[in-house]
C-alpha cells in the first residue's frame, strides 16, 4: 500500500489505503496468540522489537519525506513497532506495573484506552477538519499529533454527551 500510495503517487481511497481487511489481520492474529498463552514472557525483546520498529519507521518516514510527498501513515515499519507496543503494552509484567500505581498519568493513560477505539475511528475526519485551519501549528509533528488527539478527545467528550445511550454501541462509545 505504501508502494502503490507513497511513491507511486497513486493517490488511492481511504477505503483502499486503509481499509484493506488483510492489512489489520495482524492485530487480530496478536490478540488470538496473546490470549491463548501466558503473558508472563520476557520484556527483553519485546523493547528490542519496539526499539527497533520505532527507529526502522523514522528512518522509513525520513526517506520517504525526502523522496517523496508523505512519510507518515500506514507503512511496513509500523506494523513491526505497532507490534512491539501491543506485546509491551499487553504484557502481564507492565500491566502489573501499572494496576500498582494510583496516580494521575497512568489514569490518563487508562482513560485514552478507554477511549482508543473511537479515538481511531474519528481521527482521519479530525485531522480533514482541524489540521486546514491549524496555521504553523501545523508545521511540526508533535503539535498536529497533540491537536488531533485532543480535537478528537474533545470530539468524544462530545458524543458520549450528546449520542442517545441505546446509539452509542454503534459509534464506538463504551462508557
């Protein structure tokens, strides 16, 4: 998809780029393979794995930022640091490691997975809405990142209040 999107310039449907059911298998096969096993393994490759799709998707984006008009979104080295997250991230040891701590971030970060699924089927329409009208906000990753997160926070804030309870299954919205 990269190939044909990126440095083909094929300029290919969301539905097609993104939507492509093979693409996400991977999760799915993760999930299935993570509760059939005991998640008490070892974090040491798990970073390493993590590490090294963090560093093989910056050098990815660079070149293809370089080369070509996009560098960001659904590339091959993101699917090997997304897996090195959901295998930390779904490790008995840090889940442990955070049921530990009562305080404010990991709360944070317990309320972003709460809300993770319809953060990420907003995103795509907050990034069309919000990133036009952003100005030199916009010329920095860090900054589109923090504003489309929160936008889309902002945006689930939003629904919850203002979708009827027995709608909010269909939108993604668990509370």
């Amino acid at each position: 998809m990269t190939y044909f999107n990126i440095i083909l310039d094929a300029d290919l449907p969301l539905i097609i780029y993104a939507g492509c059911g093979l693409l996400w298998l991977m999760f799915y096969v993760v999930g299935c393979g993570l509760s059939e096993t005991s998640r008490m393994y070892s974090l040491r490759n798990v970073v390493a794995l993590l590490l090294i799709g963090f560093i093989l998707s910056y050098l990815e984006s660079f070149y293809l930022m370089s080369n070509y008009r996009l560098g960001f979104g659904i590339k091959p080295s993101s699917f090997v640091f997304s897996l090195g997250a959901v295998l930390f991230l779904m490790s008995a040891k840090v889940e442990d490691f955070i049921a530990k701590r009562e305080n404010g971030v990991f709360r944070l970060f317990e309320y972003l997975g709460s809300v993770s699924f319809i953060v990420y089927l907003i995103h795509c329409y907050v990034i069309s809405w919000v990133l036009p009208h952003s100005g030199i906000i916009n010329d920095y990753w860090l900054t589109r990142w923090l504003l489309v997160l929160f936008s889309a926070l902002l945006g689930v804030h939003l629904m919850k209040r203002l979708v009827p309870t027995e709608l909010k299954y269909y939108f993604g919205i668990y509370d």
